[in-house]
C-alpha cells in the first residue's frame, strides 16, 4: 500500500482460470471479475487510509469506488474495523458489526469488507491490514494460509461442513488464537453466493441488498426441504457434505485485540475428479501473492 500502508505486488496467474468445472466458463469469469474489482478496490482505499479517518469514512470510499465503477447492488454494503474491532472485541449484537466513528490510528490494524453486485454477478471479499507496522497482524495473515489449504483438502474429501468447520477451529487453537468467525450470525465461516438478477433499483435493508438476501432465503427454504444449508456454521444444519455451487468463506483470525481475515470465493462441483470437485475461484489475489512472496523469501 502506499504512504504508512503496505502492500505486497507479485503476480501469478490463478490456476483455474478460465475454467467451467460444473458452470458455464462465462459464469466464473463474471464471479471473478467481481471478485477481482473488489479486491481492487479494497487495495485503492487502503492506500488512502490515514491517522484520524474513521470507520463510517472508510466505508463510504469503498462505496463510492465501487459506485464510479457501475455497482448498484450489493450483497452487503462494504464495512470497516478498526483496531480490537478487527476482533469483533465485545461484539454482542448484529449492530456492532456496522462502521463507527472509531478512527485509524499509527500501527493499528484494520479490515475492509465488501460484497458487492456487478452485471448480476455477486461477490464477498475481506481485506486485513495495518496502518504501518502490526507484527501481531502480519504473524496472523501469515497463518491464515494453513487455514486455506486446510479448507481446500477437507472439501475436497467431502467432509461435512460442520466437521471441517470444527477441524479449522481446531487449528486455529494450535496455533494460539481465537476463531472470531463465530461471533458473525450463526457463526458462520461461509456462505452461499450466486447471480443476482438485475434491477434498475436496488433497494438494501439493514446494510443488505434485498434481490440477495431473496436468494439467500430461496437458499435456505430449498435447502431445508432437501437436508442442507446455504450456511456454513458449527451447528447441525451444516451437518452434511459441500453443496455444490459457490461460497464466500472468511476464516478469522483474533488474538489479544487484533483480527485479520482473508474472504474470497470457493467453487464446489459434483465432479468425482478431485482437483475439480473444489477450487479456489482466483490465486491471484493480494492474500495468495503475500503468502508466495513469504515462500519466496524464506
């Protein structure tokens, strides 16, 4: 990032881009060019970050980014955390979760999170980082890849959610911290994303777009009559095997008043190959670049 931010720039194509793997090619690709816009925007407005900008401020840049690029629907309207709120810190109730009048401060840590509906495709992103240097939150990024390979490998082998869900807590005790995932509704670490028809108004309800959260009820009631859910939580409704589709998945990280967390799309087949029954949807993007440069440089 730029000024006090930091930003790590090494590129490396995704592995299956391009590829259908159970969907139409031009269905991923519309995915992952939401996925990449996101995550585009997520590095602009972190270079802008400066002492005294608060969390309210921080939101309404990613928005308006995101707006001067022709996104006029959302899954969730974009969010910020600062400082111990990166670890949801005390978070009891969902408005919490909503941006503050906390400002940034030298050395603190903070996450950006935005969902938004592009030419009817949607998106889930999360982005970590820090205003200067966080050597807390810098070790916690670095240990979130564990937790991508794991995710990837459990799917694959067609672990139930809620299993794989607990294995990925498991390891986070492993290595000393706290799953802050759980404080998010239901405590979910995923959950489902798909199109989203277009509208020439697209009114949100309580920070979340209305055509989404339609087909994320439509999810649930579907899912509920044939035995799965459109959420990936530790309780028994997770309890079954990966349906096949796309999910948005946010392991999060917490440990003494600091959190980080990568989100970004995984897609789920009914392919018996192995490889192409689960894959991250892109490899290109600033968490997986950090992690081959740390590789690189070890």
């Amino acid at each position: 990032m730029a000024g006090d931010t930091r930003q790590r720039t090494a590129r490396h194509p995704g592995r299956h881009s391009g590829r259908p793997a159970g969907r139409h090619s031009a269905d991923l690709s519309g995915f992952r060019e939401v996925q990449r816009l996101s995550y585009e925007c997520a590095e602009a407005v972190a270079a802008q970050l400066r002492p005294g900008v608060t969390e309210r401020e921080a939101a309404r840049m990613q928005r308006e980014w995101l707006r001067d690029r022709g996104v006029r629907d959302w899954f969730h309207l974009p969010f910020a955390w600062f400082g111990d709120r990166t670890a949801f810190a005390n978070f009891r109730i969902p408005l919490q979760f909503f941006p503050t009048n906390r400002r940034l401060e030298p050395g603190m840590p903070f996450i950006l999170d935005m969902a938004p509906v592009y030419k009817g495709f949607s998106a889930d992103i999360g982005y970590s980082g820090s205003l200067g240097l966080n050597p807390v939150q810098d070790r916690l990024m670095s240990d979130l890849q564990a937790h991508r390979t794991l995710i990837l490998e459990q799917v694959r082998e067609r672990r139930s959610l809620r299993e794989i869900y607990e294995d990925v807590e498991r390891l986070m005790n492993r290595q000393g911290y706290a799953n802050r995932h759980r404080a998010y509704p239901f405590g979910v670490i995923a959950h489902k994303i798909d199109r989203v028809k277009e509208r020439r108004w697209s009114p949100t309800a309580f920070g979340f777009g209305t055509q989404s959260l339609k087909g994320l009820a439509s999810d649930a009631l579907h899912g509920h009559r044939e035995g799965w859910s459109p959420l990936w939580s530790p309780y028994h409704f997770s309890d079954h095997p990966p349906q096949p589709g796309l999910w948005a998945v946010e392991p999060h990280l917490g440990f003494r008043g600091t959190g980080a967390k990568f989100e970004e799309i995984l897609v789920v087949t009914d392919s018996r190959d192995p490889e192409e029954s689960a894959f991250w949807l892109d490899d290109d993007l600033p968490h997986v670049r950090r992690w081959a440069e740390e590789e690189k440089a070890a």
